[in-house]
C-alpha cells in the first residue's frame, strides 16, 4: 500500500509539474511559430516569444532557437545574448561534479513519465554549432578576437563531444546489467531504427562538421594564423574531401606554407594547382558566400511494444526521424550579371540530427526499457493492491505521460553550401538563383587584399541575406 501511494504521489506531482514543459506539448508544436515567421516573413515580437521557456529547465534548448532566428534576421546583440545564456548554461552543467538534487529528481521523475522530464543539455553537434553561429555574429561585428575564440571553443566541443558519448555508453550499459534489460527489447528497438540507417551512414559520427572546421580555417586566415587555418581547413576536407572551394583553400596553404610533401600528395589527389590570383592581389579580393538552406529535421513519435517480464506487453514511446535523402540544391551566384559559380555542399546537418538519434539508442533504449519495466511493475501493484480499478487508474496514468522526447534545435539548416571566388576591389552586385526561380539579391563591398563574407538563408520562399568586409 505505502509503495502504490508512493508511486500515485510521484506521479501526481510529475503530472503537475510536466504540465508547463515539453511533457505533454510537443516540442516541434511550440517551435512553429518561428519556423512560420522565418519562413512567411511574418514580424516576431522577441519580447513575447518563448520568454518563460528560456529561463526554465529546457532553457539551453530555447535560448539556441531564439539566438539563431535572431542571427537570421540580423540582431546581433540579441541572438549574442542568447546564444551566450545557452553556454553559460552547458558550461554550469558540465563543471558539476556530483549530481544535483534536482537532477536525482529529474532522472526519477523520467523513470514514471519519459525524457521530457530530463532538462534538455544539447546534442553533440548542436553544443558545436553553438559556438559556430556564435563566432559567426561576432564575424558581422568585425570583432576577430571573439570570433577567434569562439571557433577554439567549437573545436574543443567537436573533442569534447566524443568523450561525453563514450561515458554515457558506458553508464547505460551498466545500467542494463543491473537491471537485467532484455536483450530481445532491445533488438526489437534496434529494428525500429533500421530505417534512418541510409541517412546517419552519411556522416561518421555527429560530434565533427566540416562547416565549423572551414569557417574556423577562414577565422584563423583573418587573423593571419595560417598554420591553424591549414590544419582546420585539412579537417574539413577529411570529413567532406568532394568540395572543390576547399580543395583549393588546402592546396593554396600548402603552397603559401611550403608544404612540399603535402603540396604534391594533394595536387596528385585532386589533379588542382595553387591559385595564382586571389586576396593578396592589389586590386582584388575574395567573396565567400555561405548559403544555409531549409531547416532541420524534425523527430516524430512511434510507440514500440516491448515484453516485459511480469508485466506483460508494455508499449513505450520512442523519438524518431522520417526523414527521406532529399538532394542538397545549390545556389548558382552571379556577379555584376556574369556567373561566377554555383554553391557545393559542406555539411548535411540532416545527417548529424540522425546520426546523433543513432548514436543514442544504446542509452536511451535502456533507460526506456527500465521505465517500462517500471510502469509495468506499478500497473501490477496497484492490481494487487486495488484490483481492476487501482490497474485502470495506474494505467491512465502511465499513459498519460508516456510521450517521446522530440526536442532538437530545430531553427539550425537542413545543410549548408560554400562557394569561394576572387573579385575585383570594389562594390558588386549579387544575384542569388536557387530551383524554382527563387531569387535573392545582395550588395557586396570587395577590399583589396581584403575577404567579404556574404551569408544567404533559406528558409521556405524567404531568402535572408547579410555582407561583412574585411
């Protein structure tokens, strides 16, 4: 009797305090009112929106999406400050070394309802691209030494990230030992996630992009550290060796740094040679457009039913993308009326949303079969306890609040594109084709000697665009 009430309490009090988060109202739901505004164009009021939702539990997860619907529309400062609150944050979370009472409760409060209970802490790859947008809105504040900063702090998470997984492996698989988690549940999980493995096969692991790696090589080359522009500009060539802009940025370095072996290894690979033309010219520049199209995938919902000893089939609620291989549709730019190239794919942030829910499925499985186990257990006692109506009450409870945890930074881009060219010092105007006839329009400003960054986003038939010199 003392653990039935035990549980009802808990549950009751779960009930209450879910009721303002994520625990019964989908995450993508509350989202789209910035994925509606960004798409239509339609004014958001930043006063307004998600203001409760950025000071509460999941307040990493929020402050991103406003910082970077803030970044897209041009207000530095805003998104700054919260993309800045979102860190400080992960920095808070991470520097704790015994866990919180109120990270106990959190954790217990998820084994009776589901993942929503947990405070939401970032994936891998968005704790990088966090200091990736970061670094870029100190880029249009032409202020070099934050944005220097910013991508060391992204190539440490890019490290950091791996480890972080390797722990979490290993305390789930401890987990399962413990509890003595049923290897069959956990293939029937597995084979729930066979569909999504053509898309996460498309990246090695979530935690490295070649995006951050290249405009951590372009930040290092502002501030003249080559060497370090090399090294990062080799790392995204690792991950994404099919682009020809940074095909040519690795081997214009090598040559600039007399990499000799280097230098012959690459020309032979990509059968290219230096450019003889470029920013260090008198009279010219160099444009790089960073084009960032669609939105990120969003997770849906799909209830798996596991056997549970001594409690029968209970069906559990798990996260999962639908998302089909769609091509990634570059932008073709022209300049002063002449074509100067078309964009080429660098990161497919579809991919690593995937992968990143692969990457999981150890961990998570295990902690959604132990609350099944949980719940099954409850529904099981309280028919002891009370019979077919304490069964039917607990039931209703559990499920309830049995609901797949489909948070994900979902305002970052479905990809993004690259495409380096050599102009003329001077003023230019830049005409943006994307498929469909879908135009967009920019003024640029070329320095001699000198680099102009022309960012372009995509998002539905709205194209936002924003130019800095150097």
């Amino acid at each position: 009797m003392k653990k039935l009430h035990a549980l009802l309490l808990l549950s009751t009090a779960v009930l209450l305090t879910g009721c303002g988060g994520t625990m019964f109202t989908s995450y993508p739901n509350k989202i789209q009112p910035l994925t509606h505004s960004l798409s239509t164009g339609a004014p958001l009021n930043f006063d307004q929106i998600l203001v409760d939702e950025t000071k509460g539990s999941d307040l990493i997860l929020y402050n991103m999406e406003r910082g970077r619907v803030a970044h897209i529309l041009g207000k530095q400062d805003m998104s700054m400050n919260d993309f800045r609150a979102s860190i400080d944050k992960m920095e808070d979370n991470d520097k704790k070394a015994i866990v919180s009472a109120s990270n106990v409760a959190q954790n217990l409060g998820s084994v009776f309802t589901n993942d929503n209970a947990i405070a939401y802490e970032g994936e891998g790859y968005e704790r990088v691209l966090v200091h990736h947008y970061q670094s870029l809105n100190y880029l249009r504040k032409k202020n070099l030494e934050g944005a220097g900063v910013e991508v060391r702090r992204a190539n440490f998470e890019q490290e950091e990230a791996l480890k972080r997984f390797e722990k979490e492996v290993e305390k789930a698989q401890k987990a399962a030992e413990e509890k003595k988690v049923d290897n069959k549940s956990m293939s029937n999980v597995d084979k729930q996630y066979a569909q999504m493995d053509e898309v996460a096969g498309k990246v090695k692991n979530s935690f490295q992009n070649a995006y951050t790696f290249y405009i951590s090589g372009f930040i290092y080359e502002l501030l003249n550290q080559k060497n370090d522009a090399y090294i990062d500009y080799k790392k995204a060539l690792e991950i994404y060796p099919d682009n020809h802009y940074l095909q040519k940025d690795v081997v214009r370095l090598a040559a600039t740094l007399n990499m000799g072996d280097d230098l012959a290894a690459l020309q032979k690979r990509f059968s290219i040679s230096p450019d003889k033309k470029g920013a260090d010219d008198a009279d010219s520049g160099e444009l790089l457009v960073l084009f960032e199209d669609g939105l990120a995938p969003q997770k849906h919902e799909v209830k798996i039913s596991l056997p549970i000893p001594n409690a029968g089939i209970v069906s559990i609620a798990f996260p999962i993308y639908r998302e089909k291989w769609t091509p990634q549709y570059p932008i073709n730019v022209t300049v002063d009326n002449k074509s100067v190239g078309v964009t080429e794919a660098i990161c497919d942030v579809r991919a690593l949303a995937v992968k990143a829910l692969k990457e999981k499925i150890p961990v998570m499985a295990t902690r959604q079969i132990i609350r099944a186990v949980t719940k099954g257990v409850s529904n099981k006692l309280a028919k002891d306890q009370f019979g077919f109506g304490g069964e039917l009450a607990m039931s209703l409870i559990n499920a309830a609040t049995e609901n797949a945890d489909l948070r994900s930074w979902l305002t970052l881009p479905s990809n993004a594109q690259i495409l380096r060219v050599p102009l003329s010092a001077g003023k230019h105007k830049v005409a943006i084709k994307h498929t469909n006839n879908r135009f967009a329009a920019a003024d640029v400003d070329i320095k001699a000697k000198g680099k102009t960054v022309l960012q372009v986003v995509r998002v539905g038939e709205k194209f936002y665009t924003s130019a800095t010199s150097f």
